[in-house]
C-alpha cells in the first residue's frame, strides 16, 4: 500500500468507495473508539496502525459461482471419516414411500401497523418498501397511504419476503420469522432499532450518525452500514451472526445487561450457546443461499437440516431413532423443489431414510 495516507482513506470511506475489508477497518476503529469517522479525520496522527492493519488483507481466493443447470445435473458423493459429503442432482421420479408430496414455500407475509391494523401481503409479489406516508410494494404496485413509523412484518412456515424500511435498509425474512421496526430514542443517541425473531439477512443504509441494532431474544448486533446475517430460531440451541461486509459489534444478552461484545470481520461467524460466543471462519454467501433460493449445507448435521425443511415446506419431523439425527451431510438444491426430491438426494447417500405421510416426515437409520 505505497504512499498511505489515512486521511485520503477516511474520505475513501466517506465516499463509500471502499473495499469490504477496508470499510470493516474503519468501522470497526469507529466502534472500538465510539467517535465517528469525520473525528477519525482528525486524529490522523493516531492513525498509523492502519498502514500496517490493511497491508495485512490477505488476497481472498475466487469463489467459483456453477451455473445451476451444471450443479444440478452433477453428482458426487464420498464418505471421509463419520461425514457424507453429497453434491446434489435432478432427482429420479419419487418412489413409493413418498406417494404424497409436499411443495415448497412461497412469497407470504403480514404486515401489522402500529394502530394493530394488519395487512394480508400479496403472494404474487417479493417484497414491500414501507416509509412515514406511504406503502408500495418493490414492483411500485401501490398499497396506500398507511402511517407506519412503527410495524412488524412476519413470515409463517413456508414464507419468506423482502422489506425495505423507512431508513433505506433492506431485509429479508426467512420462514417463520418476524422483524418489529421501532426508530426510538435510547438513552442521548437516536438508534434505528429492530427486533428479531427467526433469520433474517440484513442490508443497513450506511448512516454514520444513527447506528442500527438487531435484538433477539439472546443478543444485541450494532452496525453503521452493512451486511449480515442473524438465525435466531427459538428451538435452535444457539444464535448465529454472519458478517458479509463492513463491521458489526455482536454482544450476548445476560440477566444482567449487555455483556463482553466481540467485532466480526467478513467470512466470520459468532456463535452464542449456552457455553459463551465463539467466533470462526465461514464462506458468508453459503450462509444466505437460503435467500438465493437454495438449500445450502456444509458438514452440517441433518437434526438441522430437517429443521430448515419443516420450517419451509411446513411439515412436522419425527425420529425412529434420534441418533441418525446427528449425521452430517453437505450439499445444495434448489428450495423450490418438491420435498420428495430433496428427501431422495439425501437418501442416495445411504446414510438414512425417510417417509411422508400427509405433512409428517419420518426420519429412518
């Protein structure tokens, strides 16, 4: 990085013109320093570190994107140690265990006004862009004139949808999950706030002077302008955070307040259980194919995998022998398949066996 200047790079990220990884620097010395990147400017003396910080950005190998025709038309599968590693495929029409089948989820939500009025959103649209005066939704197709500084937008099982908040800020909710947008007053600082319930990806319009925070019902996520991810299920075990872009300061919810936080960089990942947080590495775009339309896995344990199928095509899940549930699996398919075409792929590893009756899955050894 010859001929440094961290004045010329604090008016980069004024512009916005900088890299991921330069903007996660920046915001996060902002974060560490609770000032904002204008008083960054002027303390350009203190700034040496960044010199040292940035040359340090490793050079990130290349993704390879398939194309998804070639993704679903390959097969592989290979068993390494106690893990199945499974590259999905079309599958072959479903056999005779799976005689009923279930189709996927789709585009529906409701959106619930602070007054308590509701609203029934369209299922032949995406999503919604809500502001102080009006609502439209992302295709420009008017709604009306509602007053919403205040709403929530839920998902049931089997729905997902897009909204754009009156700050700019973009989100998409996966099934069975909810936001509640509240730009209140917190203390001497103005925050936008959300509360979250499910998983949801985030992308926060950058506005240095107002932070936005995520609350679950376990954790506090405070960003600039960003994108992340946060999967925060009641019936899971623990609540994940995925960073994209940017920074964001992640801080475990006690009995007692807001406890040690933590900063995330690109490709990581937190962890909150009932053991602490813990942070590591992850490819983020595997994180959100969820919202790409696909199911992604990565020697992930099918308890959870099925997880992800009850809450998307609304099916419950049953065991004959709970074990079979820790086995891992990868691989990906498209989440707009039947469920019998997903269960099959899963099936031609060998490793387990399902079966459907009406919206029951049972899950065999």
């Amino acid at each position: 990085m010859a001929n440094f200047n961290a004045y010329d790079f604090l008016k980069k990220y004024e512009a916005d013109e900088c890299t991921p990884e330069e903007q996660a620097i920046i915001e996060e010395t902002y974060i560490d320093a609770q000032v904002t990147p204008q008083d960054l400017l002027e303390m350009e003396p203190d700034l040496n570190d960044l010199r040292l910080r940035l040359s340090k950005i490793p050079n990130k190998p290349r993704r390879i994107n398939w194309p998804l025709n070639i993704l679903l038309t390959a097969a592989a599968i290979a068993i390494i140690g106690t893990a199945t590693t499974l590259l999905f495929k079309k599958a072959a029409p479903a056999p005779i265990q799976f005689a009923t089948d279930i189709y996927p989820g789709g585009n529906r939500a409701t959106l619930t006004l602070q007054n308590g009025k509701t609203i029934q959103l369209s299922d032949t649209k995406s999503g919604i862009i809500i502001d102080a005066s009006k609502l439209t939704y992302n295709d420009g197709t008017f709604i009306n004139n509602e007053q919403a500084q205040a709403f929530t937008v839920s998902t049931p099982r089997g729905g997902t949808y897009q909204v754009q908040l009156p700050d700019g800020s973009s989100v998409w909710l996966n099934a069975s999950s909810s936001i509640t947008y509240n730009p209140a007053l917190k203390g001497q600082e103005q925050y936008r706030s959300v509360k979250l319930s499910g998983e949801a990806y985030f992308e926060v319009a950058k506005d240095k002077n107002h932070p936005f925070v995520v609350t679950t019902d376990k954790q506090r996520v405070e960003v600039l302008g960003t994108h992340f991810n946060v999967s925060a299920y009641n019936d899971d075990l623990s609540v994940s955070t995925t960073l994209l872009e940017g920074s964001v300061k992640v801080a475990p919810l006690t009995t007692t307040g807001v406890s040690k936080e933590i900063i995330l960089k690109p490709n990581q990942q937190s962890e909150f259980d009932a053991n602490g947080i813990t942070v590591h590495a992850v490819y983020a775009d595997d994180v959100i194919d969820w919202k790409n339309g696909s199911f992604s896995f990565a020697s992930e344990s099918l308890e959870s995998i099925m997880k992800k199928i009850s809450r998307w095509y609304d099916v419950e899940v049953v065991y004959t022998d709970k074990q079979v549930g820790d086995k891992p699996f990868s691989g990906a398919i498209s989440k707009y398949e039947k469920v019998s075409q997903v269960l099959c792929l899963l099936e031609a590893t060998g490793e387990v066996k399902f079966k459907i009756n009406g919206r029951k899955i049972t899950v065999m050894k």
